[in-house]
C-alpha cells in the first residue's frame, strides 16, 4: 500500500511541476450544456527542460599547455596571452588553479604558462602557473 501512496504522490508532483512550468496545460469550454477539457502538452518546454543543447554533449579534449606574455587580464573571465603561435584568449572559470612564485595575482606582462582543455571549441584553462 506504502508503494502505491508514494507512486501516486510522485505522480502529483510531476503533474503540478508541469502545470506550474508551462508544459502541460488543461483548458475547459462549454458547449451545448456539456463541457469539454483539453489538455496539451507543450513539447517546445520540454525539449528545452529535458534536453541539453548540443554543445553539452561534446566532451574537453587532452590538456594542452602554452607559455607566454599577459597581454589582457578580465578578471575571472578571460587571459590573451601573446605566445610563439600569435595571440590565444584562455577563458578562466572559478575551477582554474593560480600557482606560481609570486602570489599577489596575475597581471598584465607576466609570463605565465597555462594547462588547458578545448571545451566546445573555446580553451579554457585549469591551472595557470605564474613564473
């Protein structure tokens, strides 16, 4: 009995989630003394709910590490270091580690070298070490 209680009280809240959210919606009209319900279910949300867009699914390629010059520095967002190969922005997130001999933080016109990983195309960096 406990097993059909819970299936139902999930079942409860599945169907007030997507009524609250949009997806599913129930409409009545009358007609002839008789009424009529409708319930449609919006596909669109759901796909945006349930699905991930395409760029998720795509995996970080093998670490990658480049030396070079600080030539711009934004912060928690974004490196352009000037390397042998030319210029390469490196976005930085809150999962990058900074190491290095000096630890007063990172500025324009260090040499740093960077280990990153191509993440939907773009490299993003995980440890920048400052020498």
């Amino acid at each position: 009995m406990r097993v059909v209680i819970c299936i139902v009280l999930v079942l409860v809240v599945l169907l007030g989630a997507a009524l609250y959210t949009g997806t599913l919606t129930v409409t009545t009209d009358r007609h002839d003394s008789q009424y009529v319900a409708h319930i449609t279910v919006d596909t669109a949300a759901l796909q945006r709910t349930f699905a991930r867009p395409a760029e998720e699914h795509r995996t970080a390629d093998t670490p990658k590490s480049v030396t070079g010059l600080v030539l711009a520095y934004e912060g928690a967002r974004s490196l352009v270091l000037e390397t042998d190969q030319g210029q390469m922005t490196i976005h930085i997130d809150s999962a990058t580690e900074f190491a290095g001999s000096r630890m007063t933080g990172l500025q324009v016109g260090d040499r740093v070298t960077v280990r990153y990983e191509t993440v939907n195309g773009a490299p993003r960096a995980s440890a920048i070490t400052i020498e």
